[in-house]
C-alpha cells in the first residue's frame, strides 16, 4: 500500500504537451516523451494536447488528455455527457468514418505485423445506417451507493469497477437506452436494492428482455414492482438467482426471442443468454459478405465451424448442396437444429464438439468439405486450422472478432497450409468502440 500511494505522489502534477502519433488497439492516443510510449485518453493522431499522467510504468505511462491545443479534422463533440468516464465507449469524439478507416488499418498493420501476410485486396468497410441505437445485447452493472443514496446502473467506469453515473446510453437500442435513469429508480425501490449486481439485456426484432441478476430472493412487493415496470415500458422481466440455468421469466411462459434475415427468408430463434451479434443490422450485411466472399454453389458441402445457433449455417444451406455446422455449446447447437427445422431446412446437420480440444474421433472431421466458414470467439481459430487442408477445402471465410489472432492464424493458413489471403475488411459491429470486427477470404494456392 505504502509503495502504491508513493507512486501516486511521483506522477507529475503539472500538464504535459504532446504530439499524438497514432491510435492505440483500444482507442487511446500514442506519444513518445522522452522516447517512452505514452497512451493517452481522449487524444486523436495528428493532435497536439496537453495531458496528466495517471500512470507511470516502466514499458510506457497512461496518461488523459486535459486540453486539446491543436485539434484533429477528425474530432468531432461527443453525444454523451458521460463519454470519458463510461467505459461502454471510447471513439465518440472521433468521426464515424474516420473510426472505421481506423479500424481498417488496425487490421492491415496486424496482419503485417503479427502474420507476415498482406491481402491481394482491401474489403471496403462494412457499416450500418447508423452508429447510434444499435446494441441489442449488454450487461448493465448495477449497484446501490451508499454515499449517493441511490443506485447506479450502466457500463462500469474506464479502468475501474464503478458504475458510470449517467441516466441514458445512446448506443443501447433506445428501448433499452432511454430505460437506463427508470432501471435505476425501479432497483432504488426494491428491498433488495443492494442484492441486484447487475442487468444483462437481450432484445429480438419484436421482444426485449431484461434479465435481473439477483443474490437475494425477491420480496412479493418486489415481484410486483418489477411486474408493473416491464408492463409499462413494454419489456419483458426475467430473474436469475444463480447460474445460468437458473434464467426464468418473472412469471408466465417465456417470450419468443427471434431476428429475421427477410434476404434468405430466415428467423432465427434464441434465449435471452444465448450469444447473438449485439448489432443486427451489420450483422444482416456480415452475412451477406460472408456467402458473397465463400460463393456457396448448389452441389457443394460447406463447414461452418463455431456455428452457434446457425446465423451463417442456415443462409448457407439455402446456396449450398449441404452443410454442416459445429459448435461446442450444446444448447446453442440444440436451437441451430430447431432453426432448420422452423425454417423448412433439410440439407444441414449439427454436431456438438469441443474445436480448441482433441478432434480426432469427429465422424465430421473425416468428411470432405469444398469450402469452410469461420466464426471463432477473440482467442481465434488456432486448434482446428491444421484439418483443413485434408478436407479439401479450396476457399475459407474467416469472421473475426479480434484482428491479433486473425493475423496470426492467417500466417498459419498462408506461410504453412497453402493458402492466399485474397481478400480482407472490417465491418462497424460496434460503433464508437475499439472493438474491430472484420471478415477475410483465404484460397488455396494453384
């Protein structure tokens, strides 16, 4: 404690000037001072600020802009009041399209940097109508506070464990958005207000669902606030009193969760905890890309790895002669096979396995497949790379969440496999974030 509180005192207390040279992977500013890199909240490439440090170690400091001396063509006035302290986003002073050209060249230095590969053509940027109002999923914290004697609910602060002080959030989707001051009176009144942790929101075309974390059992008062509440605003309550399988509706059968794909004429139907893209509009033209970059043809056999509830497996099959999807949820596996069936789809089939563990007794993995889509969870598609070469797989989609280990599994499937990285893109899954998502299209070499 005593050597923490002596680093505190020897950060410097007055301003410090700096030019800003690029954007960190997590949205903050870059310098040197000193030679020694310093990241720096709230500061845009091209910019000269002035900045407190807030963090002095011994690879590079952390530091937040205080006053912007020469501004960059691409800042631009936050929408939320919070934007700076709330750690739901980071890019809101930098223009939408400069963010996604940001983003885009994250990816290019990755690939470069990390993988030793470059590809033949640079994707344009996928983006949806809008960057606000487009989170259909989140977790809320949510927390009584003694000293303020209320509660707070929202995203937690930037590098800190406390709830962002704020009543509305302008990337939740507005029915969610505009509920954020109305969530925090409703747990204000509840006997448990100190028993709720936190809310995790999941919303389909039609439904949106609210699911309270609970680590006390609610009084009958509060069953019928929290009743009263999802009545007047339209949304539907559930509790979860402990792990996930404890999820259940306040009362009543549970609501219909679904999103429709009207291109491929598909709705997909999911559980409030199950994983689905937050934004569905991009997510209708990521798959879209996806099939436009694979070319599924009638006589050929796809395989959709990390397949979830089917959200790339089931327009696939509408192309495709056949294929096949692989996911290590069990449950998620369950409704990719009750979507077929809803959807009338009889050329697919699923099969539940562990793809980062032994694959080898797979009766799938012996099969032969034209081409492959991947859609791995951020620590990439490593473990499974090596069997496709034996499959026969002549093209590979690969969706990413995270650029670092896309670069890395494309060195693999580039410089070890045989593979060309043809082509690749980011898509804005999440506007005002740092969170890059991005899409690319590998072809075996001739």
């Amino acid at each position: 404690m005593a050597r923490s509180r002596s680093r505190r005192r020897q950060l410097p207390t007055e301003p410090v000037r700096a030019q800003i040279e690029s954007l960190s992977h997590d949205g903050r500013g870059v310098a040197h001072i000193d030679g020694k890199a310093v990241f720096i909240q709230g500061a845009l490439p091209g910019e000269e600020v002035e900045f407190l440090y807030s963090r002095r170690q011994r690879r590079y400091d952390e530091g937040r802009a205080q006053h912007v001396i020469q501004a960059s063509p691409e800042r631009v006035e936050p929408r939320c009041d919070a934007f700076g302290i709330c750690g739901g986003c980071s890019l809101q002073h930098q223009a939408p399209d400069a963010q996604i050209q940001a983003k885009q060249q994250a990816l290019l230095d990755a690939f470069e940097r990390i993988g030793r590969v470059r590809p033949e053509t640079t994707l344009p940027p996928l983006v949806s109508g809008s960057p606000w109002g487009y989170r259909r999923k989140a977790r809320l914290g949510a927390k009584y506070v003694i000293k303020k004697e209320k509660v707070l609910v929202g995203f937690r602060e930037k590098g800190t464990g406390l709830i962002t002080d704020t009543t509305r959030c302008h990337v939740l989707h507005p029915k969610v958005g505009e509920l954020i001051g109305p969530l925090a009176e409703l747990i204000g009144g509840l006997s448990i207000r100190d028993k709720v942790p936190q809310i995790e929101v999941a919303m389909g075309d039609q439904t949106c669902v609210l699911i309270f974390r609970l680590l006390h059992p609610p009084a009958p008062r509060d069953i019928e606030r929290l009743r009263s509440f999802g009545s007047h605003h339209g949304v539907a309550i559930y509790l979860q009193e402990g792990g996930p399988e404890t999820v259940r509706p306040l009362e009543g059968e549970p609501v219909d969760l679904s999103y429709h794909l009207p291109e491929h004429d598909l709705e997909i139907h999911f559980l409030p905890s199950d994983f689905t893209q937050v934004n569905s509009e991009l997510n209708r033209l990521m798959i879209d890309r996806a099939l436009d970059l694979l070319a599924p043809a009638a006589d050929e056999r796809v395989l959709d790895l990390f397949c979830g509830l089917g959200n790339f497996t089931l327009p696939l099959a509408r192309r495709a002669g056949e294929v096949i999807g692989v996911e290590g949820d069990a449950g998620l596996v369950a409704r990719a096979r009750d979507n077929a069936r809803r959807n009338g789809i009889g050329n697919s089939a699923y099969f539940t396995a562990n793809l980062y563990g032994d694959l080898e007794r797979e009766p799938w993995l012996r099969q032969r497949f034209d081409k492959v889509l991947l859609d791995p969870p951020r620590s990439g598609a490593l473990e499974v790379l090596e069997h496709l070469p034996p499959m026969g797989a002549e093209r590979i989609v690969y969706v990413s969440c995270y650029p670092g280990t896309l670069a890395r599994d494309a060195d693999l499937l580039v410089n070890r496999h045989g593979y060309r990285l043809v082509s690749a893109g980011v898509m804005d899954m999440f506007p005002h974030t740092a969170h890059v998502e991005s899409i690319a299209l590998f072809e075996k070499k001739e």
